[in-house]
C-alpha cells in the first residue's frame, strides 16, 4: 500500500479539495483507495456522507481520527485491501504534520500563488525539511487565475522552490475552476460530474504526474 500525505500549514490551500479528487481520479483508474481525515473539522469525512447521499457512494471510505491512531487506521486500510491511502491533515505546523510526513510515501503539498501562500510554503517546506522529510515532497500549485499577474506569481514561486528547496513542482497546475467545488458539492469527484471539461483534464494529468513521482520515489528507496 502506498500512502500519499498531503500537508500545508495555511487553510484555503485546497487540501481537502485535493485530497477527493484525487481519490475518485485512482479509483476511476482501478486503484483500491481509502481516505484519512486527520483534521478535527472533518471535512473529509462530512463530504462521504454527501457522497453517500446524494451520489448513491460508499466509495472511497473516509475514517476520521488523530494522529496519535495514524499507524492503526493505515493498518486497517492495508487489511482491507487498500493499494492507495491518501492522508488529508489541518492546516497547522504541528504533531500531525510530522507524523503524517513520516507515515508518506509522498508528500504532497498545494498552494496557490500569492504572496502569503508563499511565505505559508516556504515555512511548510522548513519544516519539512528539519524533519528530513524533504526527499519526498512534491509541490503542487492549486486554484490558480488565468490572468497575467497570477502567472507572474506562480512562476515566481516555482523558481523560489526549486532554488531554495531543490522541491519539484509538479507541472500539472490546477486552475480556479468552479467545477473542482461544483463536483463536490453533488458527492462527486470531477472526473465524474464533468470528465470531458478542463477542470478534470487537469485533475486526470495531476493524477498522472504523481503517480510517476511515486514510482521514482519507490525506486530511489530500493536502489
């Protein structure tokens, strides 16, 4: 099993977001996903029920729990025959965070491009670091406008992680598209609710860019 973590200190990067979508996205492509919602706002968790309701789903399971239960909850996933356990965790720098990093096989870590996102990366990233958990992070840019100062930003912050961090940024950018909250707000991922539009195009090439990271990862660890 493997077990992607996604982790940010700042609220609104999208990480709940990020988290279901990618899990309809590896289920729609034959993987075994479960979800663990580490934040004590249960979003995660709350999105099933509307999932369940409202798209007829039990699909992925979500369990809500704590961090000091992380290894348990993972093991139970693991019993069930889950191949991909995605981890979503509060926006805080704290306990959680840490052991969330040292359970992942990936780390995950959304922004979007402004400059309190940037200063909220760069201190994600320290941390990350100090616990030398860097080696597994991929940055990933998320909600970002189309206009030219937000490009501007993005490119901005992308040259900064690469320079300071030596962090890969994944290439696959999520835009601000209304379908990503539409989608859930129906109990779906939006590569279910509208897998033809942009919005999933982009989730789908996301999926797929970090799956590769995965891969390489796994075989770095081997090696």
């Amino acid at each position: 099993m493997r077990v992607w973590s996604v982790l940010g200190q700042k609220g609104g990067s999208g990480k709940t977001t990020l988290v279901l979508h990618l899990a309809i996205a590896a289920i729609s492509k034959g993987r075994v996903v479960s979800v663990v919602d580490l934040d004590s706002q249960r979003s995660a968790e709350q999105w099933s029920e509307v999932r369940e309701k409202r798209a007829g789903s039990h699909d992925p399971p979500v369990v809500h729990g704590t961090a000091s239960n992380l290894g348990q909850m993972l093991a139970a996933a693991r019993a069930t025959g889950t191949d991909l356990a995605l981890v979503d965790t509060p926006p805080a720098v704290d306990r959680t965070m840490i052991l969330a990093a040292a359970a992942a096989d990936l780390i995950i870590v959304p922004s979007r491009a402004s400059i309190l996102d940037h200063l909220a990366l760069e201190d994600t990233l320290t941390l990350l670091n100090a616990a030398h958990a860097l080696a597994k992070v991929v940055v990933v840019f998320n909600a970002i406008r189309s206009d030219k100062r937000s490009k501007a930003e993005l490119a901005e912050m992308t040259k900064s992680v690469s320079d300071q961090f030596k962090v890969p940024v994944v290439g696959a950018t999520l835009e601000d598209r209304a379908d990503f909250s539409r989608s859930l707000g129906l109990g779906k991922g939006v590569t279910e609710n509208a897998p033809r539009g942009p919005a999933a195009r982009e989730l789908q090439a996301l999926f797929r860019l970090l799956c590769q990271w995965e891969r390489k990862l796994a075989q770095r660890v081997a090696a």
